[in-house]
C-alpha cells in the first residue's frame, strides 16, 4: 500500500462522524452554577467581553472589569451554558467550541485568585508586551502585526475582514504554516552555525513556547508540528512522504478531539496544504511561476469549504494573493526586527516601522482596489451541498486513479516511491 497513514486517517475521519453525529455536545442543564480552578492559559479582548481561556473552559466576563492576568491560578464561579443550545441562526457556536477542544463556555462576575503559574506569566506579559509595542510603532496598522504574529484578528476591523476575505487572501490573517514557515526560516538562520541536533532542538522548543503564546488552536497545531518534522527530515538527511506526514498529524488531532474535524480552520488548512503538496508540482511543471501554481493548487480543494461556509467564492483570488503572499515574509520579518531593536535604538526601530507600514499601506491600496471591483467576489445566497458533494467526488476520483497509476509504475521499476512527493 502507497499511503497507509492515509487510509487511517480517512477511516478515523469517518469514524468521527459516525461517533459524534447526533450526540449531544454536553450533558448539563443550561445556567447550571458551577466552579472550576485552573490557569489562565490565554485572554481575548472582544467587543461586548473578555474571553478567557482556564483548563478545558472558555470564561466570558461581560462586564470586562475582572481583568485577570494571563497565569494565575483562580478559582471561578459562574453559570454554565450548554452546547446544544449555542445555536445562532445556521451557525452552531456550540460544535465550534468543542471543535477548538473546549468543554463548555462559563459566564462569570467574580473570581479568586489562588496562585501563579510563573511560566504562563512570563509567557502572557511577553505577548501583551510585543501587542503594546507594536501598537506603538504601527498605530492604526498594528492590528494587521498582531494578527500575523500573535493570532490576534479579533482586533482587524470589519472592514479589513472583508477586504482579505472577498480578495481570497483571508488566510494570511490567521497563523497556519505561511507564517510558522517563514518564523521557522528566520529562526533557522539566525542560529545556523550550530550542531544539527542542538538547532533543531531550540528550533522545536521554540515553536511549541510561540504556539503556547498565540494560543493553540487546530491549524496552528497542525501547520507547527509538519514544519517541525519537515525540518527534523531536513537535520536528519531522510526523505519524507507529505502526505503521510500531513495523515499523521491529522490521526493524533482527530484522536485527541473527534469534533475537530467540524472545526473549519482546520478543514481549510488541512486541505491547502493537502492541495500543495499533490497538485502543485503538477501545475507548476506547465506554469513555471511558484507563486501562482501554490494559490490555484491551495484553492483545488478549498474552494469547496469556502463556497459553502462562507456563502461566496473569490473569483480574483489569484491577483490578492500575488499582491500580498510576496511581501507576507518580508512584513514579519520586519515587524520582528523593529520591536527587537527598540530594546536598543527606537531611532531605528521608528524607521523600520515606518518602512514595513509603507509596505502595508500599498499592499492594503491593492486589496482594496480589487475587492471594490465587480468581479472580484460572488455572494451566493444558499449554498448546496450536493454541489460540495460532486465536486469532492470528482477531485478524489482524480486523485485515486493517479495513485494507482502510480503504484503500478512502482511495480513494473518505472518510478521510484519519492521521486513525485
């Protein structure tokens, strides 16, 4: 068998469906009181709350005046809302939050504190300290920053949201291996004299510290752990199987959190990097230009997701992402760069603040110039599945017999197993 940790994968991911389908998210009473201890892990700062993240719950402060700092060890009392009545208009908040590896969502009003956990303290001050730095070298353009390197979109502006979204480039805004990529080509870099084990260690420990710190949610998870095998392959001089690779994450996410495979982050980023992996080297063997065969390769099998969750299909994807994705490296790198040197010369770091803002200032003219434009994006009212169904159908079809073409050029010695993948 070609793939085996495919086929696992694929049977796990039915057999998901199958266990989950019509169970009840939760067995509790709606607004059943109940107390819980645990450590802050995480704080998001929304419009109408603060949400916090303690253990396996999500804790929502309507009031926003507990201002509880991330680390601490707290008690907390509150009312417990249950899952299966999380439902607003067709959108089922309550699979969502099982989905992200969650319990259950509590309101609260008050809470004790118990102790600190020093090392989600240091981790949650150095966050709050990059936001605050970059909201000052960047100003208004500071929440693009914050949403590229700390996962902090709750911040991007409505519009800004339908400006990513309807120029099909809304995944730069939400951490996936785009961003873990080029964090890990930086890192990579900087400590590139050392022994192979030694930087593959500090390279490992690293981005599972800056996973902890933005905060770990599926794509992340997933994008994290195939670029850290990706480069043990790399330090190890072995050849790897993407897709196996990619299968394997996908059996332990799925093993952890069965509801995850509704979680559409996940959908989205497991698809485009499925997508990459088998499509583009055939697409770019005609096109010869990389950036344009990995966004039409990406898009083969997320088109679908988007076209039914989202209601709409970008139709100039294409064009957003060869203005954005180019610069998406150099954006990050400069951020960095800039808050990393304010330690030492704020004269420099104002100024390579000012040169990245310059740079997003064009990119955003572009995007948005494209997104008024007629053509660029294609509201659909009432999304059939059918359609998906069809669609997916064919795609896989496709994908199928080219493996078993493929296997049976292996057996007669005409291919060898990695000279494709």
């Amino acid at each position: 068998m070609r793939r085996p940790l495919l086929i696992i994968f694929i049977f796990l991911l039915f057999t998901s469906i199958i266990y989950i389908h019509n169970k009840p998210l939760d067995n509790i009473k709606d607004k059943e009181r109940i107390t819980i201890e645990g450590v802050v892990g995480d704080k998001i700062e929304k419009d109408k709350y603060d949400q916090y993240k303690i253990e396996k719950y999500l804790v929502n402060d309507y009031s926003k005046r507990l201002d509880i700092k991330i680390g601490k060890v707290v008690k907390i009392n509150g009312s417990i809302k249950s899952l299966d009545k999380m439902t607003f208009d067709d959108f089922d908040y309550g699979r969502y939050v099982r989905s992200i590896g969650y319990k259950g969502v509590i309101v609260t009003k008050g809470y004790t504190i118990i102790d600190e956990n020093k090392f989600y303290t240091i981790l949650g001050k150095l966050k709050f300290n990059l936001r605050d730095k970059f909201r000052y070298l960047y100003k208004d353009k500071s929440d693009l920053i914050n949403s590229l390197l700390l996962g902090q979109k709750e911040y991007l502006t409505k519009q800004e949201k339908e400006m990513f979204s309807k120029t099909g480039t809304s995944h730069v805004i939400a951490i996936s291996g785009l961003h873990t990529g080029v964090l890990c080509t930086m890192i990579a870099m900087i400590i590139k004299g050392i022994n192979k084990f030694y930087k593959l260690l500090i390279l490992t420990i690293i981005m599972i510290l800056y996973s902890i710190m933005v905060g770990i949610s599926p794509s992340i998870s997933r994008s994290i752990v195939f670029v850290v095998i990706m480069y043990l392959s790399i330090f190890l001089e072995e050849k790897r199987d993407g897709i196996c690779t990619l299968s394997l994450i996908g059996i332990f996410l799925t093993i952890n959190n069965p509801y995850i495979i509704y979680n559409t982050s996940f959908q989205l980023s497991f698809l485009a990097t499925l997508s990459i992996i088998y499509f583009y080297k055939i697409i770019n063997k005609y096109l010869k230009v990389a950036i344009i065969s990995i966004s039409l390769s990406a898009n083969i099998l997320t088109c679908p997701v988007i076209y039914f969750v989202f209601k709409g299909i970008p139709i100039l994807f294409l064009i957003g992402n060869i203005v954005i994705v180019p610069v998406i490296g150099l954006i990050m790198n400069l951020s960095i760069m800039s808050v990393v040197l304010f330690q030492f010369s704020i004269l420099i770091s104002k100024f390579l603040a000012y040169l990245n803002k310059s740079i997003i200032i064009v990119v955003y003219y572009l995007l948005d110039k494209l997104e008024v434009t007629k053509l660029a994006y294609i509201e659909i009212k009432n999304p059939k599945l059918f359609y998906v169904t069809f669609y997916y159908i064919l795609i896989f079809s496709y994908m199928i017999y080219r493996e078993l073409k493929i296997m049976k050029e292996q057996e007669n010695g005409l291919q060898g197993y990695y000279k494709e993948y």
